[in-house]
C-alpha cells in the first residue's frame, strides 16, 4: 500500500517542489519479538523503503520519514491481549516492559505526526523516529 500510495503522491510533490511522506514504521521494525517475525520483516521492508525514497526525493525537497510506535493503548492491542491465556498478565507485561511504566496513546502518536509535518524538521530526511516509550533501550 504504502508503495502505491507513493508513487501516486511523489508526481505532485515534484511540480509542487515540496512535500512530506510520514511512513508509519513500529518498533518491531528496530527490535524483533519472538512470534512476530512476518510482521517485523514486514516494518521492516517499510523502513528500507522509507530510506531508500528520501535518499531519491531529498533533492526535490519532499522529505520523508518514519515512525515507529511501541505498545499504544488501541482496541487493536487489547484484541491481541484478549488472544493471549491470561490478558490481564499480557497487558500487565505490556506496561512492565515501557521505561514510562505505562502504554502510549494514540493523541502521543498524533503528536509526532503533527511534528514531521510540519515546517521545523527540515534536516530530518529518512530519519525513522521510536516513539516507544523507551522500551527498546531497555
């Protein structure tokens, strides 16, 4: 999708002379998880191909980037809980293992999207941002 979707908007960006590619990532794209490895070679494929586009569009001055959320408090993660044996323990897991003692929110996500979309990252060109919580320096 994301490729399609690219070649779609990077025409228009090039007779604009300018634009801004948000890619979204996860930090499985950085870190893998056991179970997870067809999803984690897939955010990865997205963060080679987020590098690979800003590398090729930098000098049309379209800049694209990525982010890479962790563990952020969905209805989609609380469905992925509810798969487990013990959800209360898999959530509870969940929140243990961000530095922030807590999961992330969706308005937190926003945030950042609104941050590489606007006018002050100009020097941030393939850049792939982990907005994690700290749980991958842990």
């Amino acid at each position: 999708m994301n490729l399609l979707l690219c070649q779609q908007v990077i025409p228009q960006m090039q007779q604009q002379k300018s634009g801004v590619i948000i890619n979204t990532a996860s930090e499985l794209a950085i870190v893998a998880q056991p179970l997870y490895s067809a999803y984690c070679a897939t955010k990865g494929a997205v963060l080679s191909l987020m590098r690979a586009r800003a590398l090729e569009y930098a000098r049309d001055n379209i800049r694209i980037n990525a982010l890479c959320p962790g563990s952020i408090d969905t209805a989609l993660l609380d469905q992925e809980f509810e798969q487990e044996t013990d959800p209360a323990k898999a959530k509870a897991d969940s929140v243990a293992s961000m530095l922030i003692g807590r999961l992330g929110t969706p308005e937190e996500i926003a945030q950042v999207a609104l941050f590489l979309a606007s006018d002050a990252p100009q020097l941030m060109q393939g850049a792939a941002l982990l907005v994690d919580g700290g749980k991958t320096i842990i």
